[in-house]
C-alpha cells in the first residue's frame, strides 16, 4: 500500500493565484509544514499585481531547493488558463500525480497519508474538503447529462468503503 512518505515524490501540486497573496502564503505554509513535502510545488501567478512575486520570493524559503516553482503568466487568463498552463508544467516533471488546487484552501497536516493509499486502486482522485466548521463538502458531484444540470437531489454517500463515484471534478 502506498504512503504518503512513497507518494510525496511522485507528486506534484498546482496553485493558480491572482492578487491573492495573503492566502496564497496559507496554502503554501500548509504544505510546507507536511511531514512529507511533494516533489513539486507549482504556483502559476495569473499576472497579479499585488505582493505575490514577494510572498513567492519569501515562500522559497519553505521549501527545499527545487520544490517551489514560480511560473509568473504574462497577462491573466482566469482560473482555467492557469491550471491549463500549471498542469502543463507538471506534466513536464517526474510526478505521476497532479493535485490541483486554488489559493483560498488549506492542506491538512494528514492529507498526503489520506490520500496516498488511494492512488493504488485509482487514476484519479477528486478530494472531499470540509467547511470552515469542520463539516465535510461536496458539491454537485452527480452531472446529469441528459438535463445538462447537476443532479439536485444526489445523495451524498461515501459508504464503508470512504469513497463515492462521481462523474465531475472541481476546476
């Protein structure tokens, strides 16, 4: 079974920012402080023009050498421009995993340990996140395709086995 000390170096994680710097800082912070730090850590700046190049150059300090890359884009091209350009990135890697992220979340101190016996049974993973309470989130996981709308009346049931199959991903 893998762990997270197994999958943090197969791994790579993609942030997508704009004029966000302190959150941007939080997430970084979060996965710094990770037992296991993954191998790559992306943050595609969607041409912000606030203190994020500085909370950038400050936040290489938490990591080890090589792990945090700055890819600054040009001009901002939304949310899904920046994952497109940061999936690109870590496609150019060695990981063999891609989380994805934007710059307004949190990594758990266990998220890597929870998520790391996952990827032996699945090629992709979309990941449960809790409210600011500590309640757990899911939203629209069940697309009906016929009516082109979420299904509103899915239950949200990940059963004994923890997980819930689902046909749309956030970003």
């Amino acid at each position: 079974m893998t762990t997270a000390p197994d999958l943090a170096p197969r791994l790579a994680v993609v942030i997508v920012t704009f004029n966000r710097a302190a959150l941007l800082a939080r997430v970084l912070k979060s996965i710094a402080a990770l037992p296991d730090q993954p191998a790559h850590v992306i943050v595609v700046d969607n041409a912000s023009t606030d203190d994020t190049q500085a909370t950038l150059a400050e936040a290489q300090g938490w990591f080890a050498d090589g792990v945090l890359a700055n890819h600054r884009s040009p001009t901002n091209t939304g949310g899904s421009g920046g994952f497109h350009q940061g999936v690109e990135l870590a496609l150019a890697t060695d990981a063999e995993w891609i989380w994805v992220m934007d710059d307004d979340v949190e990594v758990l101190p266990g998220a890597l340990a929870g998520l790391a016996p996952w990827t032996d049974r699945f090629q992709a993973i979309q990941g449960r996140r809790y409210n600011y309470d500590g309640t757990p989130f899911y939203w629209q996981f069940d697309f009906n395709t016929r009516l082109g709308i979420p299904n509103p009346v899915a239950e949200d049931d990940f059963g004994a086995d923890g997980w819930l199959p689902m046909n749309t991903v956030c970003f």
